[in-house]
C-alpha cells in the first residue's frame, strides 16, 4: 500500500463551500499547498478564458482535509461535449486513497453534468507514489501536457551559497556579460512589447512555437494585478532588449513561465547573467524556491542544471476517463497536431505545442 502524501502546511483550512466559491479562499489554499503552482490559481484561468477555457473548481473531503482542482473545460467543436483538465492538480491536505476516491466521485459527477470526455491531471508531486494512488481509483496513465521533470533551487540560503552552487563556468558566463556592460531591469508590462520580440525571435531560430502577443500580455495582467507577476530585460550597452524572463509567483515558489534571448544576447551570454538574477533577486524577495519551469528538453536541462538546485521528476499526467471513445479519438488527434508540429518547426516544438488537451493550444 502506498503511503499517504502530505502536500499542504495549513492548520486553519478553508470550508469546502469557500473553497468552491471564493476566489481569495481558493487561492490562500493552492498558495500554502506543498507544491503550490501558478497554474492552480484563479488568475491563470483568466487568462486562459480567451482561449475557449472556463474553470470549474471541483472540491471534496475523504476524511483527511480537502482535496481540490481548478479544472479547466473546453468546448469539442459544435458539439454538446467538453474535455477537462487540471494543470499541476489536484491540490490537497493529504495526498492519500480516500481523498482521490473522494475526487474522483465528485470529478465523475462533474463530468456527467458537463458531458466531458474525460479528465487530465499532472500533480506537481514527486516519484510514483501519487500515480500508484490514482491509479488505483480508476485513472490512466495519458501523454504528458506539462513537462515531468524540472529543477527546483532553494532559496532559503543566503546569496553566498546560490552564487556558490553555480557551476564555475556558469558563474564566469555571467561576470563576462557583466563585463560586456549588459545589465538587468524589471520592466513591469511597460516591456511586454520588447518582450514579445524576443520571444518570435527565440521562435525563429530555435524551432519554437511561440505565443500570441495577446496571450503573453492576458499571463502578465492576470497575475501582475495581484503583484505576482515580474518581467525582467536584459539589455546591451546600447540599451537594446537582448534576453527576456518572465516570472510568476505562487505561495512561497517563484516559477519561470516564458523566457528567451536574441542572437547577441546568447553571444553575449545575458541569459546566464539574466537567469541568475531572476534567482537573486527572487530570493531577496523572501521566496523560498525557485522552479526553472522544466529540463524535458536536452539542451535546457543542461544549461538549467548549471544553476544549482535539484532534479525533480513529477509522478505524470493521467486521465479520468469517462467517454472512451471520444477521448480516444481527442488522444488520436493531439499526436497527430505534435506530429505536423515536428515536421513544420522541429523537435522541439513538440514541447511547446499545445495541442487539443492543453490550455495553452
């Protein structure tokens, strides 16, 4: 039998009724979780509702604290039929078989109402344990939306010991970015358009799909009306935007969301510079951690992994499957939109694509 796993330090839990209904309540709940993420607050919905996706906030109790989701839902063409999914959900009190049981009745309830196909979570919980509980109760394992594996560095040291844990090479990329007279700047939404930029030339040369420049600005209001959200330059000496980060905080743990760098900028090598004062600065900011938001692909997990901290591999993505054939046939389409995304842009955009089963498609 697998052990439960506690994932929330709260002693003064909202009511299941706040939980579902009050946005604040919600949020205090997702931000004091163990592994708090941005994706489960109220504000990444709303930036998701222009999209084609409304929330749907499902809560339960099995008997060992509530157990939630912000579950967003989307329409399948003309049709009476949604899909569902949780991004870094559920959020619990105790991560254990009677609380999934408890979710899962209410999500299958849920999805009767709403006529979904099925549901999609990726916990933000370590190894297979959380796997192990809900597959147990009934869920399967599906292809991955968000990435498995990231770095997680801990910010509760002082400055010395992050500066310390970059690798040599690493910490001399950014005394010679600094040399090169490049610095740094939180540039609030005022650079969104410099930001932007950036982004579609990253694309370009990289194989990337990028974002509208809607899309990047409805992330970056969500999250900023709240103060959570940061946006940081790095310019050269002539002043000319060359790296870009933008970073958005839940709880104690600061994530990067998006970020990229022109030409000159990896030359000059501003996003070692620019990355390790994202992790400075978030740490004089009182955060605690600080995620670097997936090491799926080769090439980032490399340059990641110079930054210190630790690998973390999440238990995966699975669904609760309540319309089989429809949701096979949503499955059989994903891979066929990464497949032409492969071919139009490359391999790696196969991990930025979104296709039908993820929010940012």
């Amino acid at each position: 039998m697998t052990a439960p796993i506690s994932s929330a330090r709260v002693s003064g839990l909202a009511s299941l009724a706040d939980l579902r209904g009050d946005d604040a309540a919600w949020d205090a709940f997702v931000a004091e979780s163990a592994a708090p993420s941005h994706m489960q607050r109220t504000a990444w919905a709303r930036a998701k509702a222009a999209n084609g996706w409304r929330p749907l906030r499902v809560v339960a109790d099995g008997g060992s604290g509530p157990i939630g989701a912000q579950v967003l839902l989307r329409r399948l063409g003309p049709g009476p039929f949604s899909l569902g999914y949780a991004p870094r959900g559920p959020i619990a009190t105790t991560f254990d078989g009677a609380s999934i049981a408890a979710l899962t009745g209410a999500l299958r309830r849920a999805a009767k109402h709403h006529r979904l196909t099925h549901v999609t979570v990726d916990p933000g919980l370590e190894g297979e344990g959380p796997g192990e509980i809900l597959r147990a109760a009934g869920w399967q394992p599906a292809e991955k939306v968000q990435q498995r594996t990231t770095r997680l560095i801990d910010l509760a040291r002082p400055e010395a010991e992050l500066w310390s844990g970059l690798r040599s090479k690493w910490r001399q990329y950014v005394q010679k970015a600094r040399r090169g007279g490049y610095a740094t700047e939180d540039v609030g939404e005022a650079g969104l358009d410099a930001f932007f930029a950036i982004m579609v030339d990253t694309a370009r040369r990289r194989g990337y799909i990028h974002r509208s420049a809607d899309a990047y600005r409805q992330t970056y209001r969500a999250f900023a009306d709240s103060g959570s959200a940061r946006l940081l330059l790095a310019r050269a000496p002539g002043g000319d935007a060359v790296a870009t980060l933008m970073l958005i905080g839940c709880g104690q743990r600061m994530t990067e969301v998006y970020g990229g760098s022109t030409q000159e900028g990896a030359e000059g090598r501003t996003n070692y510079l620019l990355k390790w004062e994202s992790i400075r600065s978030s740490q004089e900011r009182g955060f605690t951690s600080y995620d670097v938001s997936g090491t799926d692909l080769p090439g980032l997990a490399a340059f990641k992994a110079g930054f210190g901290g630790r690998e973390v591999t999440y238990c995966g993505t699975w669904d609760l499957v309540t319309l089989p054939l429809l949701r096979d046939g949503l499955v059989r389409a994903r891979r066929g939109y990464v497949r032409l995304a492969r071919r139009r842009h490359g391999s790696a955009a196969a991990a930025i694509a979104g296709g039908p089963a993820s929010p940012d498609g």
